[in-house]
C-alpha cells in the first residue's frame, strides 16, 4: 500500500529528476577525492539530520535511478574487489550445493565469523569475482544484491554506513554529490565540491 507520506511528496519526487551533468567513475580520483571531502561529509551529516528523512529518500531514490544505468558495475567491481561480504548459513548451504561440495567443507574453507558471530567470506577480493564477473551471479548473497542500498528507505539514519562505502562506490559517490547539489548543501569555510 502506497503510504500517505509518499503521496503528500509525490510532486517533490517528480520535480527532482534533475539532469545529472557528469558522472565519476574514476575509481582512483573518487578515493582521492573521498579523503579530501571528509570534513564536508561530515558537515553533510550535521545538514542531513535537519532536513525531512523521507524527503531526502525520495531524492535519493531518483537520484539513484537516474545515476545507476549510467554506472557499468562490469567495468568496476570494486565492492566486490574491497568488501567482506556477510552470508548467511542457508546462503552458505545453497552455493556450497552449487560447487558440489558439503555446506560444512564451503564454510570452513570460505567463511570466517565476524562482528557479532556473523558469517562473512575469508577472502577480498572475493574469490567468486573474475575478471570484475560474479562467477554466482544468480545465487550472489544478500548483502551483494542489496548494495549500495540507496534504493532502501532509512537514507539519513544510514548515512554513516553509506559515508564509508562513498570513497569506493562510484554509485554512492555520485548520489552523495548530486544530492549535495540538488539541497544546495555548501560549507562556507570549505571549497565547494565539483
Ligand atoms: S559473491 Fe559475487 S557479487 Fe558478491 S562479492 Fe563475491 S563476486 Fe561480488
Ligand atoms: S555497486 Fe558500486 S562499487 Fe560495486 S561494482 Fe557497482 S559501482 Fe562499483
């Protein structure tokens, strides 16, 4: 059911589809880039949490579509070269069927626990990547399907967890700047972003 919140913002949402001028897939210049905007995202945080959260998702939402199609996740691959990606045991139990080995053989070999008692893969890259292709494609994991997670509400609760990815994920990074725009978001003690 379409919620009262969203239909009271559905002419934001259709005013907001702005023209994104140029798109950065630098891998490199984004990581450099990341270091040098750490004060302003941190800035950014503190903006954030006096605006509307379902309005920013909103922006966030057309932003992401908008951006996304012209980002090829094939010629990048990065979270999957640089993240350890969480699995859970009926993950683990169907990939280990997959490769044809037992569920207790594929956790061994490719599972460590992490924060938590949670399962996450020992290795990064991840070793099912190849040439920047997901070898499972179809069976990938959760946390690999969900990322970056800017199509999920919660965009300014998250905002730390999407920050960390923003020096690594062209999508991210890209959404963050366009958003910065789009609020008219500026710091006046620092250079502003292009
Ligand atoms: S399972 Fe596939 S999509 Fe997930 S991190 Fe590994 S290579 Fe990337
Ligand atoms: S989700 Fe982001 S980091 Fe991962 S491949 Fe796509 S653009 Fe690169």
């Amino acid at each position: 059911m379409i919620s009262p919140d969203f239909i009271v913002r559905l002419p934001l949402f259709l005013t907001i589809l702005t023209p994104i001028s140029h798109i950065e897939t630098d891998l490199q210049l984004i990581a450099h880039l990341a270091d040098q905007r750490e004060e302003e995202n941190d800035h950014f945080k503190s903006f954030l949490a006096n605006q509307d959260p379902v309005g920013i998702d909103l922006r966030v939402f057309a932003l992401q579509a908008a951006i996304t199609p012209q980002i090829d996740c094939r010629q990048c691959g990065n979270c999957c070269k640089t993240l350890m990606i969480e699995v859970t045991q009926p993950e683990a139990e169907q990939v280990a069927q997959l490769l044809g080995v037992e569920s207790d053989q594929f956790v061994s070999e490719n599972l460590e626990k992490g924060i938590g008692q949670r399962m996450i893969m020992n290795t990064m890259p991840c070793r099912f990547l190849e040439e920047l292709s997901c070898t499972i494609y179809t069976d990938r994991f959760a946390g690999c399907r969900e990322f970056p997670a800017l199509h999920l509400p919660g965009f300014t609760a998250r905002y730390f967890t999407t920050r960390m990815h923003y020096g690594r994920c062209p999508i991210i990074f890209n959404v963050l700047e366009a958003l910065k725009k789009e609020l008219s978001f500026f710091t006046p003690d620092l250079p502003v972003s292009v």
